[in-house]
C-alpha cells in the first residue's frame, strides 16, 4: 500500500520555512550481501540535521527511520530478488519544508535455474547455478535442494553449478533450491510426464468395460506392440501393447474393490488405479426389424447392455420366432447372435435375458420379414494348419447332396481367399496366409440362393515348433504369487493345451489359458527351486521342454513404531503417532493398532503415520498391540508396547533454532530424549517457503514435537524503535508485528508464536512511552493471535535482570505476563558470568512475580557468545534441574547448534 501523506506546516507564511536536501542514491545489490539504502538529510546550508524522522516506502510497506547526528537514516534490504520503486518523505517541521525523493532498488539472485519438463527417468536433469554475494561463482561448495518434501545435498563444481537428478514419479513440483551464503532460496517448476496412463475403472460384473493403460518411451513415443505388465488381485499378466501403445486387460473379476497395477516394462515407472466392480445391474435388450433378401445373411441380433451403458459378456439371451426358441451367449460387446435359416414370410421376434444373481431381467421385440431362395449347408472344422496346407469345406445342395462348381470365400480378416467346390461339393483353399490364430468366416452367396456362411478357428503355423518360456522367475514368499509360463509355437501363443510342470518334487497339469498361459501359484519358502516344465506336442504341434530357476524372496521386513512419547498428555494438541516402515516409510497401507479394547483400523498418511486420538481414555496404563497385514511387497508385522493415558500437563522442553537449521534436525533423537518444543526461527518461512515449513512441522507433530514461530520484534539488523520521536507510538511497526504474529499462527500445525527481541538494547530510559507501547504490542498481538488460531500459545523471550527490566529494556514483566501464556527469561549464565544458584533465584522471580504467564527458563547451553564450547551434558542437566526446582514449568536451551543434548526424561518434576 503506497503512502499517502500531508504536510502541516507552521502558522504564517510557508516561505519562511527552509528548503532541506534529501539525498539517496539507487541500489543494485545481490541478495542479503548487507547493503542498507542510505538516506541524508541536510539544510539548505548542507548542514546534517539529526533526529528528524524519515519515513521510508518500498515494496508497499513503510518503515520510520529517525537520523543519526550525521543526518542520516538506513534501511536494511532484505527484499527477494527483483525491481523496486522506493520513496523517502521527509514531512517537514516547524522550521523545514518537507521534501521526497525516489530511488530505484534492484536485488539480484544469487541462485539461476530453469524449469524442467521431462518424460519419467529419462536423461533430463536439473542444474542450478550458485553465486556469492559479489557475484562470484560459489564454487566446491556444498548447497541444498528440496523437491517433494526430501532436501538434498550437493556440492557445486568449478561454475558453481550443481546438478539435483529428477527420479520422481510423474506429476508436478516445485523445487527449491538454497544458497548455504546468504540463505537466498530459488523455486522452479518441475514436470514428471508419466511413461503411463491408466485411469479408474467402474463396471459392473462382466460387462465389456475393459482396462486399458497407454503406454510411451522415455521421450514420449507411443510404446508399441511391446510387453506390457498387469497385477491385479495378486495374479501377474502378461500383455501387447498396440499400434497405438494402448494395451488392455480384460477384468472377469467377482464384484468387489480392487487396485490394479500396470508396469511400463521399459522405463519401469507403474500405475494403480482402482477398479470397482458391482455386483448386480439392471439390464437393457436392444435389437431392431430386419428384412432379408435372398442374398442376406439370416444373422439378428440383440445387444445386453447394463446400469453404466456398456454391453455385457457371457450372458444368456433367448430368441422366440414362430414357437421355436433359440439361445445365444453374449460375446465380448454384449451382442447375441442367432444363425437362422427362415422360410419367407413374416415373423415377430421376442428377445428375453432371465434374471440372475448378477443381471436384471429384460425383454425386447422386434419384426423380420424374410424373402425366399435355395438354401444350401457349409461345413468346416477347426484345425491346426501350416502356411500353405490346404483347408476344405463341403458344401451340400437343399436335398443334402454335394453341391458343386460352386465358389466358397473364406475370410482370414485381412485378406479373403476363394475356392470352387468338386464333385464332391469340397472346396478347398490353399492356406496363403501369415502365421496366426483365426476366426475363420468361410460364405456362399449366389443368385437365386440364400446366403450362408459358418465359422471355424484356425491355427495357421509355420513350422509348429514350440516354445516353453517362463513370464516370472521371481515371486515374494507368502504372498500367494503366481509362477507364470507361456507356450507358443512360431511366436502364437496357444491355449487349451495341457502342460507339466515339476517344482520341488511336486508335479502339476495345468492348461493354457486364452493368453496361452498356465500359472502355478507358489507357496514355498524363500530360496532357488529349478522348475522343469514339458508339453507333450500335439496336432503337428513339436513337443518341447524347459528348465529354469525359480527365486522366491522373501518380502521386505517392516516394524511400526511409536514415535510420540511412552505417556499421551490428553488435551495436549498431539495425538498418539504410528509409524509404518520398511526400506522406506509405508503411506497408505493399512494398519490396525489396538489401545486397551479400542482398536483403530486406519490408513496411513503420505509419511506412512497413523494418527490416534486418545483424549477419550481414562487415565491409566494400557496395552497396544501394533498390526499390519503385509502384502505383495511388504511382510506381515505385529507388535505390542504400552502407553500411559494421563490428564496432567507435560512439562515443555526444547530448544531455539536458527532457520538454516531446519533442514538438519534429527527428531526421532530429540523426541527420544524427551523434547516436546522447538522455537524455529521466522526466517525459515520466507528462506525455505510456508509450504516446506508446514510440511516440517508435520514431521516434527508426528513425533510429538510441537512448534513455535520465533520472531524478532524490534530488530532488523538495526535496533528498531517502537515509538516516534515525538513520543507517540509508531503503528506502522507495531501493525506490521501484529500482521506476521497473525500470519505465523495460520499457519497449519503451528503451535505458538515466541516474541524475541521485544524490548530495547538497554536504552529504554532514554524515550518516554517506550514500555507502554511495548506492553501495546503484547496486548493486542495475544488478542490478534488467539483469534486465528485459539489454541496457539504466545510466548516472549525476556531478558534476566529483575531489578532494571524497565529501565533499561522496557520490559514489565508484571503487566506483560497478565496477557501471554509463557514467559521465557533469558537466563543466560556464561554471558552474565554468574552460577547455577543464579539461574534457580533470576527463575524464583519470575515465577512469583508472574501474573498468569508460566516460566519457561531459557538456558544458555554453551560457555558463553564470547566461547560456544559445549556446556557438558551432566552441567546442562543441573541447571535445567535448578530452573525446574524454582518452579519454572520447562526449559528451553539456546539454542540447537551449539549444545549437547540433554535427556529431558532424566529430569525431576514435582
């Protein structure tokens, strides 16, 4: 929002006031490399004038700046890389005109990248390239990445270039990168274009609603007439993609919910859907009026089609005409055909579908009017036949004789041949065809003769030697996998052939199905078992033999643990947190944990937790029993531990932490060592981005962490002033506080706001209104706060000297502690020169002098800033024990970095 600003001048004529210079020069800078826009201030004379107020707009926001005894007033640039307008005003006294002057500011990054569009793990990377603060390559330097929640360490090279490889899965993602210099971070766009496309399929038992997936190479080509794989239900496919890259797995499965995976065998990248199939549907017969002609084929139909649109497989269909009744089975599109061979008239026809346990009845009519002609017989059988045999029909006149000289077509579907028959009315064709399987349609039509046709399947060989070849080799121990071998001759599958396969002493006859497969489903221990496997031959089909070696592995281990703490605070704000792993963490799958006699069946979340809420529990000790069912990839695990339910109020411990260490946090050691609280520095959300650090503050709940917003309220870089020269309170930065504490407590999973550097640098005695106005901001930041979020705790970092806090710092521990929830004195021994005894007494204060704000002791946990060695960890216990038995109710260390870590379960508590 632009200043919008008046100037009052003194009674009398304004040209009795004098003219001011306001000098400013534009800034180029790189990011956060220290410059600070520079502001002087002098009379028309060039003489500096000092302690006038300037006020300063850039980038919508104003900042009061009063000048030093040189005139000048500076603003630190902490802006994010880019263009700005800035303004100075000088409103102008009693004495001196008012004056502005606008400079441009141009922040530029020290982080370069590009957006990267990509096909599933192919060769396409992400490059970033890192400068310093002068704009010198940062070279050999290690440097950090976040993308999808993970960071990544990388070290630069001689360019300052370092280089994230992308092996995510398909979808879209921002990637971060971090500038370990000046904690400069850099967002670009990352698009993972899939190798593979499903989607979820709804249909009802055996309709012909199929699933289909597309499939394409690592640089998006349609992948066609390839291998593809299916696994639904725990039984592996095998399947051709087309000339599109489409491939299709027909589901028969009963009616239930099921996920279905299909594997891209190239790229290697997988797609789940799920696929739900009901149980019964309505049902809906359609057909339409026919008139024959000689020449027509005598073919009606009628169409089955259920509830969603789609024509159903196998089902029977009737067809009444003329008191003589016909049935059919619906193919693969729904459709019932009936061969008819009616003398010329008319006739009504009734179709009709029986109700069933799955499918609806249904009914439908229609008319046929049929012109006469001679009718004629064609016979033919199905075979197994070699490129260039010979294949005959008989065709037979109306009194069953040998009808002959008469030409037949057979039709292969690509190509039709013909042949005349002999004397003995067989018309034989010479098989010029590829090698393949075939539904023969072999058809007379003549003047004078009604259409006939018949059918026959054919298998049309080149030579009929076959091949045994095993589809898996590997199956997961006790997951009921299926041991898969396919049989083929010249490269045709076969099905309907029998074939013996030999495992571990055991033989098994099983039949080729119609992917000419046979499957075995394996229950064997883990370890190398060698198959043997043989078909006997049949039908100018070779015999043929195989051996191979079969591994059954055993699935990967998994373990649930409990990550929150061993005792659950009810009303505390953390639920009790399970964790699913195994080589990685286990998102959705689901658990079942048991607590006393209440059991939760849950799924977990994408950090593979399940969260329990156990507020309704009396207090006590219980029992939990921890289970997970495994499944193709992942072994059964079951587990028992106890938890203790109790209403009290848990202690708070934790640490302080600089944004830039967010990232290297271990919190299953903190949480085991009984930390409750971590105070992150603000400065993560505007280096790292909201969404990361929401995402970390999950992780952090997860093991029962919770986490506070670290703010500095009067400090910049420069100690910052919340009142004017003229004694009234500078709203602009008190709002502008208010504003960010809003902000941080919206946001998701925060649990409070922590007010740092909420007081003056020990020179509080020098301006009038500076404690009311600090005791302003406290008031009505807590009210703004517990507005957003009712439950988020409001906490001040406070300094340790109870008999000059207002004097010096402006800091009234009385009235302040009336509005926040915690207080947290710095009670910083090293610094201060003094003793453990000092800690217990500067807390004793506190505690009693306190109106309604708890004390959380804030401990220095190293010598002091003039010597960061560790305090030893048995010293460190000692003096949070001091702080607790003056009646503090936490301990908070300063800060993470700089400390040992203490085992805050060691701690006595009254």
């Amino acid at each position: 929002m632009f200043l919008s600003l008046s100037c009052a001048y003194a009674e009398g004529n304004s040209t009795d006031l004098e003219e001011v210079n306001l000098d400013a020069d534009d800034v180029s800078m790189y990011y956060h490399d220290g410059h600070r826009l520079n502001v002087d201030l002098s009379d028309s004379g060039n003489d500096s004038l000092a302690n006038q107020s300037l006020t300063i707009n850039i980038n919508g926001q104003n900042y009061t700046r009063t000048t030093n005894d040189a005139g000048r007033a500076s603003l630190a640039i902490n802006l994010i890389p880019g263009e700005y307008s800035s303004t100075i005003f000088f409103l102008g006294t009693d004495k001196y005109l008012s004056s502005n002057k606008t400079v441009n500011v141009k922040v530029l990054p020290t982080i370069s990248g590009d957006d990267v569009v990509k096909y599933y793990r192919n060769g396409t990377q992400y490059y970033a390239t890192f400068l310093d603060n002068e704009g010198e390559f940062l070279d050999y330097e290690d440097v950090t990445f976040n993308i999808n929640g993970v960071f990544y360490t990388r070290t630069t090279d001689q360019n300052g270039v370092a280089k994230l490889n992308i092996n995510l899965n398909s979808g879209d993602y921002i990637l971060t990168a971090y500038n370990p210099n000046d904690g400069f971070a850099y967002s670009n766009n990352i698009k993972v274009l899939p190798t593979i496309n499903g989607s979820d399929l709804r249909k009802i038992y055996r309709d012909n609603n199929q699933y289909w997936v597309t499939f394409k190479d690592f640089e998006g080509n349609p992948l066609t007439n390839t291998d593809v794989e299916f696994n639904i239900n725990g039984v592996m496919y095998i399947r051709k993609s087309n000339s599109l890259g489409n491939g299709k797995l027909n589901i028969n499965l009963d009616a239930g919910e099921y996920i279905i995976t299909a594997k891209n065998l190239l790229t290697g990248e997988l797609c789940s859907n799920n696929i739900k199939v009901e149980a019964f549907s309505d049902t809906k017969l359609t057909t339409e009026d026919y008139v024959f002609t000689p020449t027509d084929d005598d073919v009606i139909e009628a169409t089955l089609i259920n509830s969603l649109g789609y024509g159903v497989y196998d089902e029977t269909v009737s067809l009444t005409i003329n008191g003589q009744t016909y049935t059919d089975i619906t193919d693969d599109e729904g459709v019932a055909r009936f061969f008819l061979d009616l003398d010329e008239g008319n006739y009504t026809l009734s179709f009709k579908h029986e109700s069933n346990s799955r499918y609806g009845a249904s009914s439908a009519s229609s008319h046929v009017e049929t012109y006469g002609g001679i009718k004629i017989t064609l016979e033919g059988e199905d075979a197994i036949l070699f490129v260039n045999d010979t294949y005959s029909v008989r065709m037979s006149d109306e009194n069953g004789k040998p009808f002959t000289n008469q030409t037949v077509y057979f039709d292969f579907g690509y190509k039709v041949l013909s042949a005349v028959s002999d004397e003995n009315g067989v018309a034989s064709v010479k098989v010029d065809v590829k090698s393949d399987y075939y539904n023969l349609i072999f058809f007379y039509n003549a003047t004078g003769y009604k259409f006939s046709r018949g059918f026959s399947d054919l298998l049309v060989l080149i030579e009929g030697k076959t091949t045994l070849t095993p589809m898996t080799t590997t199956v997961k121990e006790g997951n009921r996998q299926q041991l898969k071998i396919a049989l083929d001759a010249d490269g045709i599958r076969l099905f309907g052939e029998e074939v013996i396969i030999e495992v571990n002493g055991k033989q098994y006859v099983k039949t080729t199905d119609g992917d000419g497969m046979v499957g075995l489903t394996i229950n064997l221990g883990a370890g190398t078992y060698t198959v043997n496997c043989y078909f006997k031959g049949a039908d100018g089909l070779s015999d043929s033999q195989m051996s191979c070696q079969l591994t059954v592995t055993p699935r990967i281990a998994t373990k649930m643990t409990v990550l929150t703490a061993s005792t659950f605070y009810k009303n505390y704000g953390i639920t009790y947190n399970v964790e699913l792993r195994a080589d990685k963490v286990l998102a959705n799958r689901d658990v079942s944990i048991t607590v006393g006699s209440k059991t939760f069946n849950q799924k977990t979340d994408g950090d593979g937790v399940v969260h329990l809420d156990l507020n309704d529990f009396n207090d006590g000790s219980y029992d939990v029993s921890l289970s997970f069912a495994g499944d193709n990839d992942y072994a059964v695990y079951k587990g028992f531990t106890k938890v203790a339910v109790t209403s009290k109020t848990p202690y708070t411990y934790g640490y302080w932490v600089r944004y830039r260490d967010m990232v290297n946090i271990n919190l299953a050691e903190l949480a085991s060592k009984g930390t409750n609280n971590l105070f992150l520095h603000e400065k993560a959300v505007s280096a790292y981005g909201a969404n990361n650090v929401v995402s970390w503050i999950k992780k952090a709940n997860d093991y029962g962490i919770k986490v506070h917003i670290w703010m500095q309220c009067f400090y910049d870089g420069e100690w910052l002033n919340p009142v004017k020269s003229d004694g009234s309170y500078d709203y602009d930065l008190l709002n502008s506080i208010i504003a960010d504490a809003k902000y941080y407590a919206g946001l998701k999973g925060v649990s409070g706001v922590n007010l740092d550097y909420l007081r003056y640098p020990g020179t509080a005695y020098k301006y009038s209104g500076g404690t009311a106005a600090i005791n302003y901001l406290v008031k009505n930041t807590v009210s703004a706060v517990k507005a957003v979020n009712p439950n988020c705790i409001v906490s001040a970092a406070v300094m340790p000297e109870p008999s000059s806090m207002i004097y010096y710092y402006g800091q009234d521990i009385p009235t302040i502690s009336k509005y926040l929830d915690a207080i947290l004195p710095m009670i910083y021994k090293g610094n201060y020169e003094r003793n453990t005894a000092w800690i217990q007494s500067t807390t004793k204060w506190f505690v009693d002098n306190s109106n309604g704000a708890k004390i959380w002791s804030g401990l220095q946990a190293y010598r002091s800033d003039d010597d960061l060695s560790y305090l030893p960890i048995s010293e460190l216990t000692g003096d949070a024990q001091a702080a607790l038995n003056a009646g503090a109710k936490g301990v908070i260390m300063f800060r993470w970095g700089v400390t040992n870590f203490i085992d805050f379960n060691t701690l006595k508590t009254s």
